[in-house]
C-alpha cells in the first residue's frame, strides 16, 4: 500500500493510499475512522478522489463520525 497524501481538514485527518487498483479514502477522527475504496477505473485520477475531501460528501463523512461515535460509546455503557 502506498501513501499517497494527507489532506489538511480541521476535523479529521484524511488520507489517500494507492493499493491493488484501488483508491482507499481514509477518515480518522479519535478512535474512529471510516475508509472508502474507489476503483482506478471510476475515476480519470486522483485528483477526482481527492474532489470528494472538499465537497458535500466530507459533511457526510463528519456526519457519520458522530453517529459512530454515539453507537461506540453507547455499547461500552452497556459493558
């Protein structure tokens, strides 16, 4: 797998890697993190990966982190 880049946002850090014909977007927030494979062949480039950290998908991504979170530390309550 090859690191591709970091991509600067203030709430998560966003990664792009390079593996066995994939794209993988990874999302870290805290102890979550959420990845996104995307197929070399459903986009001309990185670059249109890299589209998706400033579009109306990373207010998805931000969204999904705090359900995340809430599932998370509402099953450790329960421990």
């Amino acid at each position: 797998m090859r690191v591709i880049g970091e991509y600067p946002h203030p709430a998560c850090k966003i990664t792009l890697f390079n593996w066995n014909g994939k794209y993988l977007l990874k999302f870290e927030q805290g102890p979550i993190e959420q990845t996104y494979k995307i197929s070399e062949m459903d986009v001309t480039g990185e670059q249109d990966v890299v589209t998706l950290t400033k579009s109306p998908f990373i207010d998805k991504v931000l969204l999904r982190f705090e359900q995340m979170q809430n599932d998370l530390f509402g099953a450790m309550e329960d421990l």
